[in-house]
C-alpha cells in the first residue's frame, strides 16, 4: 500500500513539475512544447495544438525514468529564470496539496511522502547535476549568470518563424485550415502511398513539400507582391476545368516552373532558404538531390500560396 500511494505521489509531483515548465513555454513562446513523463518508452501519446504529450508510469525516486520538459523556440533571460522556477514550484504545490490532504484524511503516510516529494523538489532548486542532468538550479544560475543574447533583427525573425515552422511541420492535420483540409488529406495519403510502396524518394518528395507550405504559413509575410503572378497561374489553372486542389497544385508547378519570385513574399529575402536549410536538416531528407529538394520545398510554398491568395 506504500508503495503504491508513494509511486501514486511521485507521479502527480513529476509530472506536475513538468507541466510547470511546459506553461512557460506555451504562454512566453510561440514554440513547440514537449513534455515527457515516465518510463522511456511512453505509453500514452496525444497532442493538443503546440503541447505534445508522451506520458507513462512515473518510477519511485533515483528509479530509471525519464521526466522533461523542452521548448522549441529561443529564450530570453527572463523566460529562462521563469521557466527553471515554474517547475518546482508546480511540483511544490502538488506536493503541499498532497501533505493538505493527508493532514485532512489523518494519513500521516500521505503527510510523509508529501513532505518527501515536498522537498525533492526544493533540493532541485540547489545547483547541481545528477546523471548528466543540470538541476533547475543550476538552469536558473545560468540564467541570472549569462549574457543576454543580442541577434541581428533578420535572424530574431528567423528564429521565430522556425518556432512556428516546427509546431505546424509536427502535425500534419492541424498545419492546415478547415478551407484547405482537403490539400492536407491529399498529401497525407500521398505520404503514406509512397511509403507503403516503400518509395523513400517519393515520401521525402512530399514531406518537403509539405515543410515548404507550414514555411510560408509560419513566415506570416506580405505577400501582395508575388499577389498578380499567383492569380494569373490560377486564372489559368481554373481554365482546364480542374477540381480545386488540381488547380492549386497546377498553379502551383507553373510558379515553381517559371521561377516565380515567390521570395518576395517572404518577410526577409533569405527566409525561404533558411526554411529549406531548416527542413532539410532533418538527416531523413538528406538524401535527395539539391534539386529535388528545391523544387519540392517551393511547390509547397506556392501552393500555400495559390490557396491563400487565390482562395
């Protein structure tokens, strides 16, 4: 019965710990936000728009486990002192609320483990390592003890756009609106056609095409100036008696065809490079060609393009 009710204990204070963390993340960043809790392989997995949960049974304490919460995006310094505090302090008033309630129901084990969770949680807050791992503490010396990062304004933009790049490149069913669901759908089945197939150059074809349209999403530009050429490829599309999502993508190749300067709609005038840079650090599509790779990035960005211009 200890046993169980300290294991019951740890797991509401790790896991409320991390949760602590993960809302600094959601309420000062525009980034992805990760928070895993448990044995190493997670047996519950769910995402909730830029929150992503992996979540398993919690081992007692100094027990093999893994408990983290990680934010995709830059950090200035005081988001980074709010985010080494808001862990234990979450985990604090889990544990306090533990010792309340133990005190309610004449527990004295529940006051104890309580107390016990109570204070791992303060001792985290020393700096220290344990494992490899930098205690709290010692993210928040580091926070009160460095210098203030000063990026250049075109790489703070960047920084920012991939951020957002990242929340919509993880979920490929929420990167799309309602209107657009249909696009979505059908790169979707074409990624899983191909990798059925076992057509890996097919697979990474459509994945960089879709990295291509949550670029432009995440870039938020103004686009006015590319606005005549994506409405003349679709005046011309729409002339074929194509469906809607047919005249997007053949809109779309006739932009990346006639080396529309789709650049122009970006926010800065090496965004797009940087996005394909950014998608294909992913080592799974560095196995295309430059120029497949290119063309494939681009179409996705056109199509946003079309669909968002042209409706």
């Amino acid at each position: 019965m200890i046993f169980a009710l300290s294991a019951l204990v740890w797991w509401v204070t790790v896991v409320a710990h991390e949760f602590g963390h993960a809302a600094v993340g959601l309420t000062r960043t525009e980034g992805l936000v990760v928070v895993r809790a448990g044995s190493r392989s997670p047996k519950w997995r769910r995402r909730f728009g830029r929150l992503r949960l992996e979540l398993g049974p919690v081992p007692l304490p100094f027990a093999p486990s893994d408990a983290v919460a990680e934010v995709y995006a830059r950090f200035g310094r005081s988001t980074r002192v709010l985010f080494a505090l808001a862990g234990p302090v979450a985990g604090g008033v889990a544990a306090a609320l533990f010792m309340l309630l133990g005190s309610r129901l004449q527990s004295l084990p529940l006051q104890v483990i309580g107390c016990l969770a109570l204070l791992v949680d303060i001792a985290n807050l020393l700096p220290f390592r344990f494992r490899g791992v930098r205690s709290d503490g010692a993210l928040l010396v580091d926070a009160l003890g460095g210098r203030p990062a000063s990026p250049s304004e075109g790489d703070e933009e960047l920084e920012a756009i991939a951020s957002r790049w990242l929340v919509l490149a993880t979920n490929v069913h929420g990167a799309f609106a309602p209107r657009d669901r249909d696009l979505g759908a059908r790169l979707s089945s074409k990624m899983n056609r191909a990798r059925d197939a076992g057509d890996r150059e097919a697979m990474v074809v459509h994945q960089l095409t879709f990295a291509g349209w949550c670029w432009r999403e995440a870039e938020r530009g103004d686009t006015t100036p590319i606005r005549d050429s994506v409405l003349d490829a679709r005046y011309r599309a729409t002339r074929a008696g194509l469906s809607r999502a047919d005249i997007i993508a053949a809109a779309a190749g006739e932009l990346v065809h006639e080396r529309a300067d789709l650049a122009a709609g970006s926010p800065t005038p090496d965004s797009l490079e940087r996005g394909l840079e950014r998608a294909r650090a992913n080592p799974a599509y560095g196995e295309l060609p430059d120029g497949k790779a290119r063309v494939a990035f681009w179409f996705g960005v056109a199509m946003h393009d079309v669909a968002s211009i042209a409706g």
